[in-house]
C-alpha cells in the first residue's frame, strides 16, 4: 500500500510544470507584442 501513495503524487507534479511553462511562453510572446504597439 505504501507504493500505491508515492505514484500519485508523481503523475500530478509532472503535469503541473508544463502548464507552468506553457503560460511563461504566452507571457513572453505577449510582452514583444505590448513592446511592439508601444513603439
């Protein structure tokens, strides 16, 4: 049963960073964008 705890927890830390790091690239495509319309 101990074994059965430990994959749970993997599997949702391994989904959580790519979302992160999904939003960081749409912040940095945005940030070019604003910098773009301002000039």
């Amino acid at each position: 049963m101990s074994a059965a705890p430990p994959p749970f927890p993997q599997p949702q830390e391994n989904a959580g960073p790519p979302e992160l790091l999904q939003l960081g690239t749409g912040t940095d495509e945005d940030e070019p964008c604003l910098r773009a319309d301002a000039a």
